[in-house]
C-alpha cells in the first residue's frame, strides 16, 4: 500500500490556497446563492493537478483520485481534459428541508 504524504503549508503557498478557496466557493455560490456569497479572484487550470500528480508520482502513487460535485461541470471538464475517468459513483440524500 502506497502511503500517502502530506505537509503543512508554507507561506508561498497562501495565494494558491486562497485562489482555490475562491473557486470552491464560487462553485458554491453558483448552486447555493442565498448561502453563499459571490466570490472573486483569479480562476484555475489545469496547472495545479498536474503538479498534484507529478509530486505523487515521485512519491510512489500509482493512482490519483478526486471528488467533485455533480453540478460543478467545470470542474468535471477539466478532469475528464486531464485524462480522469468515472468509476464510481456516491449517492446522497438530503435529510433536511434545505434544497439548492
């Protein structure tokens, strides 16, 4: 079994954490508008995946994996432009009155 590293992150990596909080959060905002507010920002590529992969490469990872919300077809294009396939699926149910 491939173990899987992690690391704290260092300060030149704020602005990559607060774009990618940004993108989460406008996905958000485009399902949930009265939860969440409308972010701002810079938008994602592909760059960051890709250096994803080639730092779990070097470590060994023979398999990479993301989850991704059904309505955020953004991010499924991408994915799919990256070269990742579906192959599985996770149901849900909302047990609340809440819808999106």
């Amino acid at each position: 079994m491939t173990e899987i590293a992690h690391r704290l992150a260092a300060r030149n990596d704020l602005r990559v954490v607060c774009e990618l909080g940004q993108e989460v959060n406008r996905l958000h905002h485009e399902v949930w508008p009265q939860i969440f507010a409308a972010p701002s920002g810079p938008q994602r590529d592909g760059a960051l995946m890709r250096l994803v992969e080639d730092r779990g490469m070097c470590k060994g990872a023979v398999d990479t994996r993301v989850i991704v919300w059904k309505f955020n077809a953004r991010a499924v294009k991408l994915y799919e432009e990256l070269g990742y396939l579906v192959r599985s699926m996770t149901l849900g149910k909302l047990r609340s009155r809440a819808t999106p």
